[in-house]
C-alpha cells in the first residue's frame, strides 16, 4: 500500500479525527437546527458558544467517566464566568476587575495538568464570547441560559455517540499505544545500522520513548478501568484489549531491557551481516505493530502476514560462524551479548505475532499472566482534583503561578490598549472596523502562552504562520466562489480537521480553524473582507504581545530540571530495590517463580517500573524543552545528558537481570555484591559505598548476567560522578 494512502487511512481510523468529528457536529449542529428549522441563528450561536466549553474539555485521552465530569464541571464554572462577565460588561472598569480576576484563576488550574487546562481554557473563552457586547441583566440571564442549554446539549450528544461506538475509544487509545510502540522499535533499528551516527540515534529515541510512555499510560488507563468480567462472548473485546494490553507491555519489557554498549558493538561488528539482520528484524516488527494497530482501530483481523523466522535463522547461523571462530573463547561477554540480542528479538516477535493472532481469533482466552483485580488499580493514573496542588503553588516558587501573573498581566494590558484606541481613535470607521473583534487578541495570547519559554516560542510560531496561511487561503477562496453550499462543505470539514489536528500539528490546526471561523464571519457579514485583515492584525498583535512578555517573571527549564534528575535516579534506585525485594521473595517461596499478581513484591517491582518511566520521562521532556531555551539559560548540558542516558541504561539492565535472577536457584556473592554497589551508587542518602567485586561469577547458567551487571554498575558509577559534580548527591 502506497505509504502516504496508508497515513490518511491511518488518520482516518483514528481518535484524534473521531474526537474532533464529535466535537464539530456537536457545536455546529445547534446552529443548523435553529437556524434552518426555526430561523432562529442568533439562538443558535449562543448555544453553540456553551457547547465550545465542553467540546474544549472533550479532547483525546482519560476515562469516559473522568471526561464526563470535567465536561459538568466546565459548564458549571462556565456559566458563572459567563454570567459574571455580562453583568459587569457595561462597566468597563468592573469589567477589568472581573476578566482579570477570572483569567488568574483559570490560568491557575493548570496546576491540575492538561485537564484542568481545558477546563481553565473553555471556561475563559466563555468569558471571552460574554465581553465583548455590553449586555443589560435580563440579556445576560438570557445569554447564559442558552449557553448553559448549549452545554448541556453537547454532554448528551457526546455521551451518546460514545455509547452509540462503545470500545471505539479504548481501541483507538490502545492503538495509539500500538503507533507508538512500532515507532520506538523502529527508532532502536538505526542503533544496528553502522551508517547511523549513535548521537543522533539516541537524540531520536528519547522523544519517541516519551511519547510512547504517555500513550502506554492512556491505554494503561483505559484497559485496566474496564477489565474483562468473566470470559464470556460479551466480553470478548474487552478480553482482547486486555490481551493485546499485555503483549504490548511484555514487548516494551523486551525492547527496553535491550539496552547494550551500541558503540563496541558497531566497532566490533563493523561490515558483520549480523548486525543488518538485527535492523531489519527490528523494521519488520515495527511494521508488523504498525498493521495491528490499524487493523485493531478498525475492529478487523490483521490482514498483513510478516515474518522474521529468516532473520532469526540467519543470526543464528552467524552466531554459529562467530563460534566457530573461537569468540565464545576469546570474547565470552561479546558471546554472550549477541545471544542475548538474539533472544530478545525472537521473543519480541512472539508478542508481535501473538497480538496478531489475538485480532485473528474467533474465541479468546484472557492471558492470566497478572490476575484482573483491584490490585490493579494501582497502575492507574490518578484523576481526582483536590484544593491541595492550587494552594500549593500559590507562590513564586511555582512555574504555573507565574504563568498565572502573566497572563493575567497581558490580558489587562490588551484591554488598557483596547480601551485607549477607542477612546483616541472611536470616531474612525476603518480603526472601529479593526477593533470590533479585539477578543481575538485575547484568545490568541491564552491559547499561545504556555508556562515555558520552549512551549510558548512553539505556539507563536505555529500561530501565526497557520493564521496567517489562513487568511490567505481565505481570501482565494472567497475570489474564487460566492456559494454558500460550498463554502458550508469547506467550512465544515475545516473544523472537524482543526479540532483533529490541534494536539498532533498546532500549525495546521490553526490554518484550518482561521478557514473555519472566517467562512463564519462571512455568513454572519456577508462581502466584509475586513474581518479577514482584522483576524490576521489581531493574532499578529497578540503573538507579538505574547512573546514581548515572555520575560515577566519568566519560568526557564533550569529551574526545575535538577529536582526532576534527582527523581529519575530515584525512581531508578526505587525500582533496583523492588527488583531485589522481588528475587529475594521467589527465592524464599519457590511458588513464586511464575509472575503473579499474588506476589505483592512482583506487584511492586512492575508498578516501580511504570513509575521509573514516568520519572524518566519527565526528566527527558524537561531536558529537550532545556535545549530550546536560550543558551544563556542552560545548564550543566554534558552532565545531564550523561544522566539521562545512563539513567535508560540502568532502567534497561534492571529489566533484563530480573526474569533471569528470578529463575536462578540461587544468587552468587559477587552477584549480589554488585547488586549492592549499584543500588548504593543510586543513593543521594548512601553514607558508604558497597565494593564492586573484581570478578563476577561466569559459570554456567551465570554467564548470560555478566555482561549486563557490568553495564548497570558502570552506568550507575557514572550518574554517581556526574550528579556529584552539579550538586544532586
């Protein structure tokens, strides 16, 4: 299949276009109803405003339940922001009081994450689209009545639709996960392709582990919040899902406690075929995953059959040559590594090849490998809102507190210039024009301004090159044709696809909502050209206030990045911890060899892992987000890079001596020595350092742990000097 067909099928199949489908028809379809059915419009805009508030909040990601609730909540804080904004609208400096009260306190429920975001966000455009006609009391108890219909319109529409395609979401979510997952493994096959600089590979690798730990969790999420009943035929896709859940987890297990030293192996094995048959084994996988995931965000069986049993074979006769030649000899550790790769691999594909066959089978069987019970309920991401985060990042110690003043500072700013232009300038047709619609400077510098420097530069740049492509568009258009029924059949897939691509291209999705929203103006104005010069000086204005202001109480990355290192070695030593305390219990009940959820210390050591991932994935986001400020406002690069990527390489040996320690009958001295030295390199707290052992044991069945327990204590040793050097142990 022709790759470009095969992404906008991909799309097509997915949440991002399903969501943003949802939340087109749900605001738009007010407006047609009372508009055409009972030539009412101007009712119909103002439910299609109350319906914006939840729509905003109803994005990809979180539980239908959790999604519920915020959406009642946005429309509640709605209401009264709406309300509260109407009634002080005729008194202009009320009116400042108010707006600007209201912009902190929105602003500040970032502190509940990207939800509370969108809550704060929905709630402040309510506020927007209640400022800018003065209103008397009985208009704006009006007003908000039909905003408040609106919004509880869109909850039932939406809530229907989700019945109406009931697990659609949780199989888009997991397939998402699936995407994800393919593009992580295909990234690790440029780190066997010799022609590919390592920097660069492991530059790439981070973001996509990052995006691959979020979507993981979503799906971790859905999943576990809807687990199989019973194996009965009603319950056969959630069997699947959870199946499917835990292959892709066991491959993300197996991929991550691939971690190895790239760079001797490359020179070792420069122009050996080996390591071509280890990147392609690795780009077939990937495939694979990537037609799972589109034939499980389709409900149907996987229609596309790919194998690496050649691979496979192929490495194992190299293996074969090599020990031939005397390596097991000569290189015992190198030996050893490459099986170890090979293993990985095979059974990489068994979970590939298992999801596969899941999608294939007429009657499931749940894969027991954890028992589907509360216990589980630990591995999901907490939702509840509490008092406690907004009170405590009330102060100037807090990125969003600051964030909260600036923008709050702008806002009143635009509203002072505003207010000035009218006063100076209101006798003016042509400036009366341009200022009519001056919320739009408004809306553009909440929607661009974000907490960080990185996030905010990013979101200017991507607004103002998509408005402005927009307008232009726009202006082609209208030259072009006149009839309504075609600029309703643009008009409309504009929004759907603005609404899809707002979390995956910022930049597109601003063009296709300027196209959405001037199509609009146009019915409601019909001829005036100036809205669309208006729309392009107004997010010109607020991008440049935006970014001018960027500066005031600024929040840069280095403020915060050393803590979140010192979390991620942490969660690392944590979880080193977790793995021993497991070993230790399977060795003390021989019962335990099988991974149970029955095992509280296996529990343990899987929810340190998640937690690890998390750590880690914060630390990296924080870091790359670094690298895009200013130089001037970067810190301690070359140490911190050296953490974060020794930081994967323990996490990744941690992962792989686990299983292997757990089978043993026994664990020798040294082995539990180095064990001991590189938990005590992980300890900021550690008074003494555990002794490395000279020699690790290397008879028989041991022989496979020496190479990744050197690897993990020499990575630790490495964190142990770097995070010295800047202070964080």
């Amino acid at each position: 299949m022709d790759i470009r067909a095969e992404n906008f099928i991909k799309f097509f199949y997915s949440s991002h276009f399903f969501h943003g489908t949802r939340q087109a028809t749900g605001v738009l379809l007010p407006v047609f109803v009372m508009a055409g059915l009972f030539n009412q419009p101007l009712i119909g805009v103002a439910l299609a405003t109350g319906a914006l508030c939840p729509a905003i909040i109803d994005q990809v990601g979180g539980t239908k339940r959790s999604r519920l609730n915020e959406m009642l909540g946005g429309i509640v804080l709605g209401q009264i922001s709406g309300l509260l904004t109407g009634l002080a609208s005729p008194y202009p400096a009320l009116l400042w009081l108010v707006v600007s009260a209201q912009v902190f306190f929105y602003s500040m429920l970032s502190v509940y994450g990207r939800r509370g975001g969108l809550i704060g966000f929905g709630c402040l455009l309510q506020m927007m689209l209640s400022m800018h006609t003065p209103m008397s009391v009985n208009e704006a108890l009006t007003h908000t009545s039909y905003t408040a219909m609106g919004g509880i319109f869109y909850i039932l529409y939406s809530t229907s639709i989700s019945h109406l395609f009931k697990l659609r979401e949780e199989r888009q979510t997991l397939s998402a996960a699936l995407y994800a997952t393919a593009s992580y493994v295909s990234t690790r096959a440029d780190f066997y392709d010799t022609h590919k600089n390592l920097d660069d590979s492991y530059r790439r690798l981070i973001p996509q582990m990052i995006a691959m730990t979020e979507q993981h969790q979503s799906a971790r999420d859905v999943v576990l919040r809807n687990l199989p009943r019973d194996n009965d035929a009603s319950d056969q896709q959630r069997i699947l899902l959870w199946n499917v859940f835990i292959d892709m987890i066991a491959l993300l297990d197996t991929m991550v406690a691939s971690q190895t030293d790239y760079a001797t192996l490359r020179a070792r094995f420069q122009d050996h075929d080996i390591l071509l048959f280890m990147r392609d084994t690795l780009f077939k996988i990937s495939r694979t995953l990537n037609r799972t995931a589109y034939s499980l965000a389709r409900n149907k069986p996987v229609d596309y059959r790919n194998s690496v049993k050649a691979e496979l074979r192929a490495m194992e006769y190299e293996l074969l040559q090599l020990k031939q030649d005397g390596i097991q000899r000569t290189e015992p550790e190198t030996y050893m590594l490459l099986v170890q790769i090979v293993r990985r691999l095979r059974n990489a594909s068994r979970f590939v090849d298992r999801m596969a066959d899941n999608l294939r089978g007429m009657r499931l069987e749940p894969v027991d490998s954890l028992k589907r019970d509360q216990s589980l309920r630990r591995f999901i991401t907490p939702q509840s809102i509490t008092l406690g985060p907004f009170k405590r990042n009330l102060n100037f110690n807090s990125s969003i507190f600051r964030y909260a003043l600036r923008t709050t500072f702008v806002v009143t700013l635009v509203l002072l210039i505003s207010t000035v232009v009218s006063l100076v300038y209101g006798h003016s047709e042509l400036v009366q024009a341009f200022t009519s619609h001056s919320y739009w400077i408004i809306l553009t510098v909440l929607i661009i301004m974000r907490p960080g420097f990185a996030l905010t530069r990013q979101r200017t740049i991507g607004r103002l090159v998509g408005t402005l492509v927009g307008c232009l568009i726009t202006i082609a258009l209208f030259n072009l044709t006149s009839n309504p029924f075609i600029l309703i059949a643009i008009m409309i897939p504009a929004m759907v696809l603005g609404n899809a691509f707002v979390l995956t291209n910022y930049p597109l999705s601003s063009l296709l909502m300027t196209i959405y929203i001037l199509i609009a103006f146009h019915f409601l104005s019909p001829g005036n050209l100036l809205i669309i010069g208006e729309r392009a000086l107004d997010t010109l204005a607020g991008c440049a206030l935006a970014f001018a202001c960027g500066s005031i109480l600024p929040w840069w990355e280095k403020q915060r990045i050393m803590p979140l290192a010192q979390e991620a070695v942490a969660a690392a030593h944590e979880y080193i911890l977790a793995v021993q305390a497991y070993i230790n219990s399977v060795h003390a009940d021989p019962e335990h060899k099988v991974p149970s959820a029955e095992n509280e210390r296996y529990v343990h050591a899987q929810l340190s892992r998640k937690n690890m991932h998390t750590a880690f994935g914060a630390f990296a986001d924080s870091f790359y987000r670094m690298m895009n400020e200013p130089k001037s406002k970067q810190i301690h690069i070359k140490e911190l890079n050296t953490i974060l990527v020794q930081t994967d390489a323990v996490a990744s040996q941690i992962a792989a001596i686990a299983p292997v320690m757990a089978g043993l009958d026994k664990i020798p001295p040294n082995m539990q020595q180095t064990l001991s030295n590189v938990s005590d390199l992980l300890d900021k707290d550690a008074q003494t350092i555990t002794e490395a052992p000279t020699q690790i044991e290397t008879e028989g069945q041991y022989g496979s742990l020496v190479f990744p327990l050197k690897q993990m204590q020499q990575a630790a040793l490495r964190i142990r000097q770097q995070s010295t050097n800047i202070g964080l142990m």
